[in-house]
C-alpha cells in the first residue's frame, strides 16, 4: 500500500488588479488559497491495483472580494469557487477519483 497526502499554499507572485463594487480600480489580495492533496494505492495482484485521489481547495481572500468587474461580466458562474448568487462567499471545491491500474 502506498500513501501520500499534500498540503499547498497558493499565492499570486505579482499584484492583481480589478474593480470594486464602486466601479474604482483596486489592487487585489495576493491569497489564493490552500489545497490538500491526497493518494493511495493498493495492490491487489501482482498486476492490479486499484488507485484513490482526491484534493481539497479552500478558496482565499483573493476571491471573497466582491468583484464589479465580474459582476458586470457576468464571469461569476465560471469558476468552481465564485458563488453564482453574487454573495462574495466562494465555496470550498473538491474532487475525488477512483481507478484501476493494471501493469505488464
């Protein structure tokens, strides 16, 4: 059996910049946010095994900012972590997937 599980934490190198609720130009949060990772193996055969992953992302201050220039766009429903209500609240994303792998 095998195991690894990661822990990540995602910030933009350089500022971003977008309008504000008012229409202003202001610099955004440089937090993207943090991700957990996780991997497990098994095998059943010499020659089958059977794969576990799955990731975690908690979104950061960079999008809970209310964002004119989106709202304007409409952009809000693009992305797996900007609530489609307009509220400001992102929403946690996540994903699991389950394989087999068989090997010769």
């Amino acid at each position: 059996m095998y195991m690894s599980i990661d822990y990540w934490k995602m910030h933009a190198d350089e500022a971003g910049y977008g309008l504000n609720g008012s229409g202003q130009v202001e610099r955004l949060p440089s937090e993207l946010g943090h991700e957990i990772d996780f991997f497990t193996s098994y095998a059943i055969t010499k020659h089958l095994s059977v794969n576990m992953q799955g990731g975690f992302f908690f979104p950061g201050k960079y999008y809970r900012e209310v964002r004119g220039d989106l709202l304007a766009r409409g952009d809000l429903g693009q992305s797996p972590v900007l609530p489609k209500d307009k509220s400001g609240d992102p929403s946690d994303a996540f994903l699991m997937a389950v394989g087999f792998e068989f090997s010769f």
